[in-house]
C-alpha cells in the first residue's frame, strides 16, 4: 500500500508528518510518497535512518493554506500537496491520501477530484468517537453544515459499513442524534430523517440519542449533520481538556492528594488516552472514491501515525467497495419503488 502524505499542511508540519510516516513503515510496513517542498523534505530526510525503499518525494511549489478559499485554491493552486494527492489517488499511484491541512480545501478536493460515488449525495467527514464501552462511530462532523433527511440517511449506511468493516462489529446499531428520544422531536428534516432510518433495511437503527447520552449510548453509529457533528466533536475535545485540568489541580492542591495521585496515575493515564484524539488518528471523508483522511491540525507525530494507521485499516477493509455496493443497490430499490 502507498499512502500520499501532505508535509505542508498543520500546526507542526513538516516534522510530525515526516517523522510519522516514517514510523508508519516501521509499524505498519506501508510506502509513502512525501508531497511538500523536496529541498526542505529532503534536508529533514538527511537526519533519519529509514528504508529508502520505501519513501519517494514528490515536489510541490505550492501550497493551500487555511486563509486561502476552497474552491478557488483547488483550481489554482494546482502543484500543492492536496490537489496532487487526490490526482494520485485518480491515477491509482496512492491508496490513500493524509493531510493535516485546511479542512475545507481537503474536502473540495476530495470530492472535486477524486469524485463522489455514483449514488452518493453528500460525502460526509466521519470520526470515531471515545465512549464509556469502547467507541463510536460520528458522521457528518463538518462537511455538510446544512443536509436533507436523505444525506443524513446516507450517512448511516456509510457508517455503518464504516463499523462493520473497520470496527470488526458483527451488525452495528445506528442512532440519531436529536434534541429528544420520542419519534417525532427535532426539526422536520429530523422527523423525516428518523422515519428514513426506521425504513432502512441495510441498517440497524435503534432510534434517536440525546446528546448528554453519547459518552454511554448503546448505538455503535451516530448520525447528524455536519453543524451538529461539528459542535458535539469540538465541545466533547474541549470538555476533556478542561476536565484534565480540574483533575490536576485538584490533586496538586495538598500533600494528601498528592499522595492520592501517586497512587491512581496509572488509572489517570489510561483514562486520558482512552480520550485523547492522538489515538484515533484523523477523520475520513466517506463517500468518494478514495480514501482521504484528514488528520487533526494541531497533530503531532504520534497522532499523525495514527491517522496513516486508519488509512491503512480501510485499505484494507476495501471500505470504498462496500459503500460502492450499498449505493448500487440502493439506487436499485428506490428504482423498484418508482416503477411501484
């Protein structure tokens, strides 16, 4: 397998990107092309040992940066990390393309280029969620602000091919999100969503969840629009944060609890990386026909192996293929009910 890295894009780029992938070799015996500047790559390359075999650079004299516009930056900037990526991912010389870069312009040149799947409305950005049981599934977390109740029922086949394919789970439950549990809560387009879901015969939805019930919910699949997904992701991140802190204090405050958290600092540390982002990896953007992950932009070296690792899970689960399928006979069905 290949993966395209962009070197260029993120908080501390190239190095955590750099350093990660050349990890992800070690760990997990991938390829990876190097897209970014080759003169800084390569002065970088000069200070590590690694199979050179295995890394090849590709130049890029451009670059798309989060103050840059979408669309027009994907038609402009033609020679940049991102744009190159997804044209590898076309031309079949990439299996999978990571970025830590702006959120938007991957997503316009995820579905600009590499192109949605026939049948597939609304690619969504899909992440996994930490809760008390293990993990869940969460789509759209940003790339559709606004959806129809089809886009959202899209949504929870393509995760849940996600779980059954990646997650290794039998027959995931999917939830969505809503203001209530009751059938009929939420705006219309949830009321129309939820009676969707509850007709969909590729999945096995379970109803609506509240927000404050994610951390513990049964459903191994969340579904919502992309504003809602968004917020529940970033105010989930901050309330960690914030909680460790609290924690910290809290145990730094007296002798006697500073002797308490000796005590507990295995427990402590095993808490936190049950919730820390760096262990999932990055976000996939599902619905197009490559795989494109967009890693956290404050992503270190770690975080940015780990998103390279779920590239490499989905390759390997051919996960574009089942959701290739779905939408194949999906469109089958809703053809039959036409003709009815």
């Amino acid at each position: 397998m290949r993966i395209a890295i962009d070197t260029m894009g993120g908080d501390f780029a190239p190095q955590a990107q750099i350093n990660g992938a050349l990890e992800s070799i070690k760990e997990l015996g991938v390829d990876v092309a190097l897209l970014g500047d080759e003169n800084i790559i390569n002065d970088f390359l000069k200070t590590k040992t690694y199979d050179k075999t295995k890394v090849s650079v590709v130049h890029c004299s451009e670059n798309i940066t989060n103050d840059d516009k979408p669309v027009i930056s994907i038609k402009k900037k033609k020679n940049s990390p991102m744009v190159l990526g997804c044209n590898m991912l076309v031309e079949g010389k990439a299996d999978a393309l990571v970025s830590s870069g702006s959120t938007g312009a991957l997503l316009t040149s995820g579905m600009l280029i590499t192109g949605r799947i026939e049948g597939i409305q609304r690619p969504a950005l899909t992440t996994v969620y930490p809760k008390t049981n293990g993990a869940t599934v969460l789509l759209d977390v940003g790339a559709n602000a606004q959806c129809k109740p089809e886009h959202i029922n899209q949504f929870a086949f393509m995760g849940y091919a996600y779980a059954k394919a990646v997650l290794n789970l039998e027959n995931p439950k999917v939830g969505l999100i809503n203001i209530g549990t009751e059938e009929k809560k939420g705006s219309q387009t949830y009321i129309d969503a939820y009676q969707m879901l509850k007709d969909n015969k590729f999945i096995n939805f379970i109803g609506n969840v509240e927000a404050r019930d994610i951390p513990s919910t049964e459903a191994d699949v969340l579904v919502c629009d992309g504003f809602t997904g968004n917020i529940v992701l970033k105010l989930s991140e901050g309330l960690v944060i914030h909680m460790m802190k609290l924690i910290k204090n809290s145990f730094m405050s007296s002798l006697k609890s500073k002797i308490g958290a000796l005590l507990v600092k295995s427990s402590l540390k095993n808490m936190k990386k049950s919730l820390d982002y760096e262990e999932y990896g990055g976000a996939i953007l599902l619905g197009t026909n490559g795989t494109v992950i967009k890693a956290h932009g404050s992503s270190n070296e770690k975080a940015f192996k780990n998103a390279i690792k779920q590239a490499k899970k989905i390759y390997d689960a051919d996960l574009v293929k089942s959701i290739k399928q779905f939408a194949t006979e999906n469109k089958a069905k809703n053809e039959e009910k036409t003709e009815e």
